[in-house]
C-alpha cells in the first residue's frame, strides 16, 4: 500500500503540486512547521505574492486552508497571523493520540504486508538520521512520515487521515521539542520500539509503544510549553499568548522565543500500565 505523504510537502515536491494555489498552500505550510514563519508573525498577501511572483489570489486561497488546518488564525479585520501553541489544543491533540496511535500500530503489526515494512524501516531510518543529526527541520518532516508509514501500514484509510489530520496544529511545537537533544533521542527510541514491535508482529507490544510515545511526546511538548508559559485567553476574547523566559514576567511575542531557548528543556517520558486486547497475526481488527 502507498505511504501518503505526510505533511510538510518537503520542496522537491512543490513543483509537482496540481495548481498554484495548492503550490503557495505548499510553500507556506512548509515554512509555518518548519518555524520559517514564526508563531504570531502577521502572513500579508500581499507580501507573500511578490515574494512567490505571484497574485493575491491563490495566496488568499492558500490561507484560508492554512486557517482550516488551524496553521493559521484571523484576527480582527481579517488579518492573518501565524497560529501560536496553544496547551488546551495540544492536551486535546494527546489525548486524541492515546485513543488512536495504539489501535493503529496493533493493526499494522497484525496487517503489515512486507511492503509495508519495509517502508516504515525506511521511513524510521530517515527519521533517526535527522533526529540525531539535529536537523530540527528536516526531523519534524520525517518524523511524520514515519508516522504515516506506520498508519498507512494499519490498512484503514480513515484512520490514517484522522491521524493526519490531528497532527497538523500541533505541528509546529515539534521543531521546539526536537531542539531539545534528549528529546530528540527519546522519540528516537520510542520509534524504534514501535517498528520493532510491528516487524515482530506483536500487536499488543505495538500499542503498548505507542501509547508509551504519545505520553512521552506529550511530557516533553508540555516541558516546552510550561517554559513558554502560555496562559489561557479570556473567556469571549481572541486567544493572546503570554511567554515568560528565565523565570522573567516579560510579556512578548512567542516568534521570539527561538529554538536555543528551547533547547535547554529537559525531556520526560511516563511509564504506561496497559491491559490491551492481543490481535493475533493475520486477524483482521476492523469489523466487516
């Protein structure tokens, strides 16, 4: 089965993108996750499509998906901005993959064909290269492949856009988190002991790593955002995100809490106790 390609679309692939608007949603997504475009930075069209040589309106096109990813926000006056970490969401976002990412990866060791994995050892080779070679970049794109090729490997095409598709407003907090040596390592770890457990065809030890790299994932997003200190928005108001460096009440904007900051946050991860039902190999998990 083909591995969608997960998201950012890396650059090699933009000139094979279908029409211009998609080629300018492309280009700006690609930049929001790999923090080129800073969290609040204000997008103006008109910037943007004399710096892509191009009219406003395939820009306009290209934000508003931005704004149905929730990679972008509108503000008064229909302003555009790039959206900001925001704790609520991501809790939501781990809990989502806790219900999710265990299923999945139970299925993919009882359905992966050889195809299967074989892609999703690619795909865990090229993440660890990058994760390890502390390209912060270069590992949140691949690291969403290896996430791709592990839910393409479960053969459910809904669940793996649902997977997809929840990953997207975070996605941008990855780039802080893989700043952060230790943290990098861990999901290293934590993804090896993944693919490890669906090459064997263990479905119960697939999702018990699985949870284990959700939980440590969202231990180590929350170290970044506490340091952050994001503070919840007023009820009825637009959110506004307040960061606070070195223990300082500094208010400012997040675009200038930079990666270097981020870098100095510790990694954690929680030791999961899970009773889960075995599937055994061959057997179907999803109902006719």
């Amino acid at each position: 089965m083909a591995v969608t390609q997960a998201w950012p679309v890396p650059d090699a692939e933009l000139e094979r993108t279908a029409s211009l608007s998609e080629r300018v949603y492309a280009r700006l997504q690609s930049d929001v996750l790999a923090g080129r475009l800073r969290p609040g930075e204000r997008l103006l069209d008109t910037r943007i499509a004399a710096q892509l040589g191009v009219s406003r309106t395939p820009v306009r096109d290209a934000l508003r998906q931005l704004v149905r990813d929730q990679l972008v926000r509108t503000s008064a006056g229909g302003r555009y901005h790039v959206a900001e970490p925001d704790r609520a969401v991501f809790l939501e976002f781990v809990a989502c993959r806790e219900l999710l990412e265990p299923g999945a990866a139970a299925a993919a060791a009882a359905m992966a064909t050889s195809a299967d994995r074989a892609a999703l050892a690619a795909a865990l080779q090229q993440s660890s290269g990058a994760l390890r070679g502390a390209d912060v970049a270069a590992a949140a794109h691949d690291t969403l492949d290896f996430h791709a090729a592990l839910a393409a490997a479960a053969h459910n095409g809904l669940l793996a856009e649902l997977l997809r598709f929840i990953r997207v407003p975070v996605a941008p907090l990855r780039g802080l988190i893989f700043a952060n040596g230790d943290s990098a390592a861990a999901t290293d770890r934590e993804h090896h002991a993944i693919y490890a457990a669906v090459a064997a065809g263990d479905a119960t030890a697939a999702a018990e790593a699985a949870l284990r790299h959700a939980r440590g994932d969202r231990d180590r997003g929350l170290l970044v955002l506490d340091r952050m200190f994001i503070s919840p928005p007023p009820t009825g108001r637009p959110g506004r995100a307040e960061a606070r460096l070195g223990g300082k009440p500094d208010r400012q904007s997040l675009s200038q809490w930079d990666i270097s900051t981020a870098s100095q946050v510790g990694s954690a991860t929680s030791p999961a106790a899970l009773q889960l039902t075995a599937i055994a190999p061959g057997e179907n998990p999803w109902p006719k």
